[in-house]
C-alpha cells in the first residue's frame, strides 16, 4: 500500500519517524515534505496530501502539524478529502471503518512518537465496513460536499 506523508515544520521530526517506522513496515512511502524545521505553511503540505489522494498516488494519507487542527481543517478543504484529528486508536481506526477517512491528521505537540505509531497502525490496518448504515451517511457527506462547494461566497 502507497502511503503519502506530510507535515509542515512543527511535525518534521515526528514525521520523519513515521516515515521510518512506515517503511520498516513494509509500506511504500511517499514523502511531500516539509524536509526541514525552517517555518512553513500548513495549508501548503494539506494541498500535497490531499493531491496525492485525489490523485490516487496513495491509499492514505498522513499529515502532522503542531496541533493537528489547522492541517485537518486545511485538508477537509479538499473535495474527495476525509481527514480526521486522532490522539488515540479508536478514532484512528474507527474514522476509516464508519467515516471512510482517508488522512490522518497528527498534532506532533499533544502525541508522542509511540503513541504516533500506535495511530498509524490502528488508521492502516482499518478498513470502511461498508455498512448501510455508514454508506448512508458518507453518501451525504458526499451531498454537503456537493452543494456546498458549488457556493459562491460574497
């Protein structure tokens, strides 16, 4: 499975420890950056991921800010993009099972590297059940998606 990585400055070191602990894990990662500490914009780095996303360049996404709110926030800008905020496993792995989420946001000041790992692997491991109930629901996320994005804001 393709997995794209990103992060601005503040998740820089927490990323490249997931990149590593990915690819020891057998996983194909592809890293958007940011490659250093030097500051830069969050927004920036959800565009990448989400890219990857639409694109199918990857299954999923990870993508790691300071808090972890302005980078989901940013992504869930992005139509197709399902991004959720986790700091523990069962939103990590019940957000792909109900809500089909495709990235998952890390705040690389509220979560340690161990726990950053435990995450990932709840959020990798995880598939959509692809339940009535949950296709329902994701079938109207899909409609706000639609309606609103067609919106011309004055």
């Amino acid at each position: 499975m393709n997995i794209v990585i990103g992060s601005d400055h503040a998740g820089f070191q927490l990323k490249e420890g997931l990149r590593e602990f990915l690819e020891e894990e057998n996983y194909k990662v592809i890293d958007i950056g940011t490659y250093s500490e030097i500051p830069v914009d969050y927004p920036d780095f959800a565009e990448k991921v989400g890219t990857a996303i639409i694109k199918n360049e990857a299954a999923r996404a990870i993508l790691i800010c300071g808090s972890g709110v302005g980078a989901s926030v940013a992504a869930n800008k992005i139509k197709g993009i399902r991004a959720g905020l986790c700091h523990d496993t069962y939103s990590a792995h019940q957000g792909v099972e109900h809500d089909a989420m495709n990235v998952l946001v890390i705040g690389s000041r509220i979560v340690g590297t161990e726990l950053a790992k435990e995450l990932v692997g709840a959020f990798l491991k995880a598939e959509f059940t692809n339940e009535d109930r949950h296709r329902r629901r994701l079938e109207k996320v899909e409609a706000l998606e639609r309606r609103f994005g067609k919106l011309k804001m004055s």
